[in-house]
C-alpha cells in the first residue's frame, strides 16, 4: 500500500496484491499489509476492499499534504471499517469481481478494435473520395 507520495491530482492510498512466494521490496513510501488469519479473511477480498477506499475517493480525506507530497494517516486508515461476511461469501465475491472484471476487459478490447476498424473505414472512404471513386 502506497504510504507517502501522490501528488496534487493524485492521492495515496493506492493498493497492489502480491501472491506469496515470490520476493518482494518495500520502499518507505509503501506499507505491507498481510491476513493473519486467512480463515477468516480472504486476502484478496481484503485487497477488493482495499483498492474501492481508494477508487472511491475515501482515502482523501485520510491524508495530509507536505510540501508537496501527501501522507495517508495511517492510523486513521487502520480504523476504517471492512465489511466482514463469512469467508466464503467473501470468495464468492472476489470471484463474481473477478467475473465482472473479466467482461469490462473483452468489452474494452472490443471497444479497440471496432475503434481501429472505423478508423480503417474512414481513411477507405476519403481515399475513395478524393480519387473520384464516391
């Protein structure tokens, strides 16, 4: 989790998921942030949650501003509630996400290639308009 930094437009708050196993560097304008109890808190659903304080604009108002870069109040941000269902109603969750974020990515890559076929379309046409062809 993303501690210091930011900047005007950009808060701190900012949160990535790492599997275990690998190896991993903190710098001491990021935080590590682990489950102690994987039974009764998914990681990832943790992470989901995580990750919406910040999209959501919540972590704003849990940060001071100095000369120039913001500090997330980390003791303000650890007190922030977490919906806490049943592990696995918290798996099905982070699964339908996962699901719904799957079909946000093919309908981008859709939205990308209808882009560059219209692109490809227009160019046809003023080419065939400029050579008398229309």
């Amino acid at each position: 989790m993303e501690r210091s930094g930011g900047g005007p437009t950009q808060p701190v708050g900012r949160v990535a998921y790492f599997n275990q196993g690998g190896k991993y560097s903190f710098s001491n304008f990021t935080t590590q942030i682990r489950v102690k109890n994987p039974k009764e808190l998914d990681s990832e659903y943790l992470w989901r949650c995580l990750n919406y304080f910040y999209i959501s604009g919540r972590t704003e108002t849990l940060q001071k501003q100095t000369t120039g870069i913001r500090n997330l109040l980390f003791s303000e941000y650890k007190n922030l509630e977490i919906p806490l269902p049943p592990i696995r109603e918290q798996k099905r969750i982070v699964k339908k996400i996962e699901g719904l974020f799957a079909k946000i990515d093919e309908a981008k890559k859709l939205n990308a290639e209808v882009a560059n076929e219209l692109k490809a379309l227009s160019a046809s046409i003023l080419d065939k308009a400029f050579k008398g062809e229309i």
